[in-house]
C-alpha cells in the first residue's frame, strides 16, 4: 500500500519535472546556460533621448534577471546581447482639424538592433541578428511629449525587451 501511494505520487512530479532543458515558467528555456552579458546600447538614432541608452539596456537586464537564472558577468558571457539604438521617432498619427489641425494622436516609435550569440557549443544557431520596432501611442492633450516621455520610453521598453527575451529564450 505505501509502495502505491508512493508510486501515485513519485511518478507524476518526476514526469513534470523531466524534459529538455531547462525551463521557466515564462515559457522561456535556457538550456544549459549559466551566464550572459549585456553591454550598454549605444544610441545612434537621429533624434537622441540623453537617457534612453542606460534605460533601454537596464531594462533588458531586468527582464533576463527576472525570468532565467542566468548570472550576469561583465563581458563574454556564454549568451551574450549586445546592440544599438537605431530610430527614436516622434510623429503624428491621427489628424483632428476644426478651426486648426493639430495631431490627435502621436506615435513614438524605437527600433533597436540587436545581435544575440549564444556561445554553448551546438547552439550557436540560436544567435541572431535582428532589429526590433515598437511603439506607443500618446494623446498630446493629455501633456506635452516632455512630460510623458518617461512613461513612454518605459512602455516601448518593456514591448521590445520581451521580444527580444521571446526571441532568444522562446524561440517566439
């Protein structure tokens, strides 16, 4: 009886628990990877944010150390992000007219190109080299681009670090 119960229990956990890889429950899977490196992005974009550079790489750390188990290390991880900023663009999109035309709706927009190695040996053709777009829509009427910058950039940044997490650890 206490061979069943045993049996009842053992069995599904370690069913559940065995697989390929290891995986998150992001949906994310890191393999036999133990470290990565993100050096900072440069930013090359015409229109330049002073801060969109520390903001961007920090908050792709932040989405790596949130959902792998991946140590950080300075340089030559065995996954290794590394990039720059390409566009950051401010422009209208929805046109209101009455008495005057302003801009309904404005997009700012961010692409960033962004080249992943994955350093394990027999997995290198997981790395790629990519540029990523994402943008948000903002009402002007709500506060100038200045005062709502800051939320903006967080929200694109958040859109472009899961596609870039999806990308090299989903496999999306």
């Amino acid at each position: 009886m206490k061979r069943r119960v045993f049996m009842l229990l053992i069995v599904p956990f370690i069913t559940l628990t065995s697989g390929c890889g290891v995986y998150s429950f992001t949906g994310g899977s890191i393999g036999a990877l133990k470290t990565v490196s993100v050096p900072i992005f440069e930013n090359t974009a015409a229109l330049v944010n002073p801060n969109l550079s520390q903001s961007f790489t920090e908050a792709l750390k932040a989405r790596i150390r949130s959902q792998t188990s991946l140590s950080f290390v300075r340089t030559e991880g065995e996954a290794n992000f590394e990039g720059r900023i390409t566009d950051y663009n401010i422009q209208p999109v929805a046109i209101q007219g009455n008495q005057k035309v302003t801009a309904g709706l404005t997009r700012l927009t961010i692409t960033v190109q962004v080249k992943y190695i994955n350093r394990l040996k027999g997995e290198e053709a997981k790395s790629f080299d990519q540029a990523f777009t994402r943008y948000v829509d903002f009402d002007q009427t709500k506060g100038s681009f200045a005062s709502q910058e800051q939320n903006l950039v967080k929200q694109v940044n958040d859109q472009l670090t899961e596609d870039i997490y999806n990308k090299a650890f989903a496999n999306w």
